[in-house]
C-alpha cells in the first residue's frame, strides 16, 4: 500500500514524522499511529524502537497540522496512581471542577504508581495534543525526564519533581508529622509508634521524618518504636506494618503503643482491623493520628484523628499554577494550609490551621 500520510513541512531543525520514520525504517503512518497511541497494528519491537526515537530527537506534533485539526485541544491530562485511594479521587474531582470552569476538559490517567505507565499516558496524551499535565505523586521515569527537557507544561501534586524544581502543589508534610507528634504528647502518649509503608514515598518519608524530629525535640531520647508494612495499596501496608507490630508486642512482653502515628488514614484503617483482632481497643487503648482526614471519617472512623489536607483547594492553586507555566512563568512551590482534626468517639473539633 503507498503511503499517502503527509505531515505539514516542520521549522527548520525540528524533527519530522518522515525523519522518525526514516530512522525507524517504517513507513511515516506507522510512525504516525504509534505517536498518537494506535500501538496495536505494528510489532512490540517497532513500537518500542519509534517510541524510543520520538522520545530521544524530542519530536513534537506540528503546530500548522494541529491547527487544521480543529486548534488547541483545551485538554490538560491528569495522571494520578491508585484511584481508589480517597485521597487521590479527591485531587482529581478538585482538579476536574477547576479545569472545567477554566473551560477545559480533563483526560484521568491511573499509573498505579508504576514508571512505565506513567510514561505510557505520557506520551499519549501528548499524542492527543493535552495541552498541559498535572501528575499527581509522581516517580521518576525516562519520559518525565524527557518532558521536562522539552519544557513541557508540567504541575507537580502530593510529591515534588523527582528531579527537582518546577512548580508543586501540596502541603508542609514535615509540618503535618510534627503536629501529629503535637497532638499525641498533648493526649499523653508516653510509649508512641509510628507505622509506614515498606516503600516510602517522599511524601511518607518527610512525614514521618517530622513526627520523630518533633519527639525529639520535645521528649528528648524517648524511645519511637516504628514498623513498617508491604501491600499493594495503604489498606494492606497500614494492616500489614500493625500485624508486625502485634508480633513484636507479644514478643517483648511490653504491650502495645499507647499512640500511632499512621501517614495516610488508609494505614491508620488497616491498623484498626488489626488492633480489633488482638483485642486492643481503638482509641481506649491505642490512640492512632491519620494524615489526610478523608470525607469517610466522619461515618466510618470517629476513632480517628487525622491532619486535615484541603484537597478541595487543590482544583483552583493547580489551574492557576497551569496557567502561569503555560505564560512562561512559575509561581513554583504553592503550600497549603493544613488543620487537625480531633476525633474522641465520635466527636470531632477542628484545630486551628497550622
């Protein structure tokens, strides 16, 4: 079959379809289905071999062509992992709503937290012409980095560039730990606890970080006993971290920790189911703090007390964030404010924001 696909003339020293196709050794529509995510008509290997190339010469559709194509997409991808956590669907329902009152429309990516997904929607959704991405707990992975050395219009949230700089939206995470660590001292926890993921995020690692500096400072050499938890989501690691901890109790004698912190309110639900399997009673005998004071905890959890993140003011600092990149400035690290929330069986008062 001739190959009839023409792409409009590129400016001088960018690279072609036909220049990919050239390289490749395939025909420029093979390049050309592959760019735009048709990845199912040719072989593994070629479309590894135009993906790699189209990554490494920095191709980018022409804009003449994008605009005989109907101009901007007014598209913004958003790639998030694990959406079933109630964090993550909070950031993308507030998100969604900002980006639709700015007049755009919003394409939600899971990458279930895995590099090569994240770069797989990555060069999707650019072969649809999104005109901006917001990547929600971002890893590091070889077309992110790509991405960001073609300057492409990139909003970090929950966890900054894994290669540093570009604009963020989240919280002071190491200021969350601390006034988990507050709240605990202040409810007269002596023998505390911290439970965590096997693997830790940056995000999970500076909030641990901050509650045991806090400890420190505050109750010099007290002894913080921490564990931590593998499984696919927080449910599993917060159920998993608290099983060890059970062991190492029954092991030592000394009882269970009179206080936890748990990172995510998901470890801090898995810590409860294994706390009530050992008979030890959330909060009488066990106080937990969660870290996020999802919208479930006021009808499922009013054990818990949890940092409140304002995820439904993420929608608005990212849009904004978005817009300022795509003019060509960053207003770079955007922190919003946080709050405790206490909970006492089933009572809650909200702190004042810290």
């Amino acid at each position: 079959m001739n190959d009839r696909h023409r792409e409009p003339a590129q400016a001088s020293g960018q690279t072609s379809l036909a220049d990919i196709a050239a390289e490749a050794g395939v025909s420029v529509s093979t390049v050309s289905r592959i760019a735009n995510g048709d990845l199912g008509r040719a072989s593994a290997a070629t479309v590894a071999k135009v993906q790699r190339l189209i990554t490494e010469r920095g191709y980018r559709p022409n804009p003449v062509g994008r605009s005989l194509r109907g101009g901007d997409s007014r598209l913004v991808a958003m790639l998030a992992p694990n959406l079933d956590n109630p964090a993550m669907a909070a950031i993308a329902a507030s998100t969604e709503a900002a980006l639709r009152a700015a007049g755009y429309v919003m394409i939600l990516c899971d990458t279930h937290d895995r590099p090569d997904l994240q770069d797989e929607y990555l060069r999707a959704m650019r072969s649809r012409f999104a005109e901006g991405f917001i990547v929600v707990s971002a890893v590091a992975s070889p077309e992110l980095e790509a991405s960001l050395g073609r300057r492409e219009p990139i909003v970090f949230v929950n966890r900054r560039n894994p290669y540093g700089g570009g604009p963020f939206i989240g919280i002071d995470n190491r200021q969350a730990g601390a006034d988990a660590a507050d709240h605990l001292l202040a409810c007269g926890v002596g023998a505390p606890a911290v439970i965590h993921p096997a693997e830790l995020s940056s995000t999970i690692r500076e909030r641990v970080e901050g509650f045991l500096d806090r400890l420190e400072e505050r109750r010099p050499g007290l002894t913080v006993r921490r564990y931590d938890g593998a499984g696919a989501n927080h449910l599993d690691c917060g159920y998993a971290a608290a099983r060890r901890m059970a062991v190492d109790c029954e092991g030592s004698g000394g009882g269970w920790p009179d206080g936890v912190l748990c990172p995510s309110d998901l470890m801090a639900y898995g810590l409860f189911r294994a706390a009530g399997e050992q008979g030890v009673r959330i909060p009488d005998d066990c106080r937990p703090v969660g870290i996020d004071d999802n919208d479930l905890n006021d009808w499922i959890a009013p054990w818990l007390s949890s940092v409140k993140i304002p995820y439904q003011r993420f929608g608005d600092a990212i849009v904004a964030s978005l817009r300022d990149l795509r003019a060509g400035s960053s207003v770079g690290e955007v922190l919003l404010p946080h709050r405790l929330v206490r909970r006492q069986s089933g009572s809650a008062d909200a702190g004042d924001p810290a």
